[in-house]
C-alpha cells in the first residue's frame, strides 16, 4: 500500500511539473518547443518556425525560405527546463530535418503516506529525438515525422514512439497560408503497470497578412498577421473518477506585427481549459539571424514561464 500511494504522488507530481491540463501523459508535446511557438500560443499548424515545423506541421519545412537552425531553452515552472534544438536542410522542393527536444525537472521530495522529512528526492525527464521529411509537389507540401520517446518518473521509465504528418499550401501571392497536422500517432510502453498516453490530435490552421503600410514618420513598413488554430484532441482521457471522456475541440488565435523587418511583436490566446491561457514574445532579426523572447503566465499562481531561442538561416 506504501509503495503505492508513493508512485501515485510521483505521477501526480509528474503531471503539475509539466503542466498538464488533462490526465495524458506525455503532455509536454503539446508545449511550444521553440519560443515563438510559445509566443504564438502555439498556433502555429500555418506558421514557419524553422527546424521547430517538425513537432507543429512538418510539411511547413518545405514552405522555408532556406535552411535554418534552431535553439531553445524554456524556464517553466515547478522547476521544469525545456531543452530544444532542430535544423532543417532545405534544397529545392524538398527538406530534411532533426530535432531533439529535452525536459528535467530536478530535487522533487519523495514522502511516503506520514508527514515529516522527504525520504529523498527523485527526478522527471522527458526526451525525443525526431527526424522529417517534406516535399513539395505543385502548389501543395506534404511532411511527415517520427520521433523516439523516452520518460522517466522516479526509478521507472518507458520508451516508445510516435508519427505526425501535416499538409500545407500557400496563397494569393503567398498572403494567405493554409496548414493541417495530425500529430503524435503512436504508443508507449508501460511505465511501471500503464502506458502513458500520448496527445494525439488534429489541426487545422490560417495565417493571413491582413495589412502591409508604411509608417508616415519614419517610412518604416508595418506588417500584420492574423492566426488560428482549430485544435481536435482525437485519443480519450481518463479522469479522476477513473470514467473516459473525450476531450473538447478547442481554438487558439494569435497576432504578430512585423515593423521594418527587424523586430516582430506577438501574442497568443488560447480558448481552451487551459491554465496558461495568454502569451506573448518578441522577434528580433539582424541579417541571417533571429533572437526570439516569449512568456507565458500561469493563471493559477504557478508564476510565468520564460523562454529565449535563436535561429539562424543558412
């Protein structure tokens, strides 16, 4: 009964480390990776965030100017970091990719069913290594992704494996962009007596440039983009009462405003249950390289979470 009630506050302490909004498993894919994503609330199925198109719409690679690669790390809460970093290789129609994304969460105290002094401490990670392709045939680009998993709560861990495949296309002299993904199709294997469930779901998402001006003052062009997401989580979920339920579609939306090329401005909202309802970030670019900031508060008194990133088109 002891080890019991330990493993379940483990898993319990697993699911506050990583945020997770529902009783899933593996609920750290649906977070970002990359800081824009993070600033854009994650409505990002039409969006290009360079190497980091393989965990939101891998056939987004292929729509990339160029050849790029990426570099984050997320302060979250409870402790939690979030390592990420992809690159793409972009020749023609077609584009190749590899990421690695990586969690820990370290010094959690372990306590039996009787108040008192912690009988130690254990650590959460999480990891993912992923490779994509995606190739362009006419006006259409089409990708997909595998990605090997690995969890570890405590003394126990599991490994398994997921695939995603997304389409996308872009119109009216590039203005509009059009996306689909189904993501994290796959399974685990058992963490101590169950498997975790990984986030399957699927999106659909739009990206119009609504206005391009030039400032009167300085002649600097002001551009603006408007973006939704329609998000379907398609596996179920198991709650408290040990009863299925399928989880609810849900929207995000997000703005960004891109002044003189230079520096873009964004913010994210997401309609879901969601403890970590807005975002927001910034964009720097000098020449082939883009610094990103994004930060994400929790409504629930968990604090805010940070995250910077670069990436660099080559």
């Amino acid at each position: 009964m002891r080890i019991k009630k330990i493993s379940f506050c483990i898993l319990l302490l697993g699911i506050s480390c990583c945020s997770f909004a529902q009783s899933n498993g593996l609920e750290l894919l649906t977070i970002g990776p990359g800081t824009k994503a993070l600033a854009l609330n994650e409505t990002v199925t039409a969006s290009l965030l360079g190497g980091s198109d393989i965990y939101a719409n891998p056939a987004n690679l292929a729509l990339e100017p160029s050849s790029n690669l990426n570099a984050d790390y997320s302060s979250w809460i409870a402790g939690l970091s979030i390592a990420h970093a992809a690159v793409n290789f972009k020749k023609g129609p077609r584009a190749l990719a590899f990421g690695f994304l990586g969690a820990q969460t370290d010094n959690i105290a372990l306590r039996g069913n009787q108040a008192g002094p912690a009988n130690g401490t254990f650590s959460i990670s999480f990891l993912s290594l992923s490779g994509a392709y995606a190739h362009q045939v006419g006006p259409i680009t089409l990708g997909a992704t595998l990605q090997y998993l690995w969890e570890e709560y405590y003394i126990y861990s599991a490994s398994g494996y997921s695939a995603s495949f997304g389409a996308a296309t872009k119109l009216w002299n590039d203005r509009i962009h059009l996306g689909t993904s189904f993501l994290n199709l796959g399974q685990m294997n058992e963490l101590r007596s169950e498997a975790s469930t990984l986030p399957t779901r699927f999106k659909a998402g739009i990206n119009i440039e609504v206005i391009t001006f030039t400032a009167p003052q300085n002649n600097f062009p002001i551009t603006m983009q408007l973006l939704n997401d329609w998000v379907i989580p398609t596996n179920q979920i198991q709650n408290t009462t040990q009863s299925t339920t399928r989880a609810t579609p849900y929207t995000t939306m997000a703005v960004q405003l891109e002044v003189a090329e230079t520096i873009t401005l964004q913010s994210g909202y997401n309609a879901g249950d969601t403890v970590r309802r807005w975002s927001a970030g910034a964009e720097f670019t000098i020449g082939s390289v883009r610094a990103n900031y994004s930060l994400s508060p929790f409504e629930t008194g968990f604090g805010t979470a940070h995250s910077l990133g670069i990436n660099y088109q080559f």
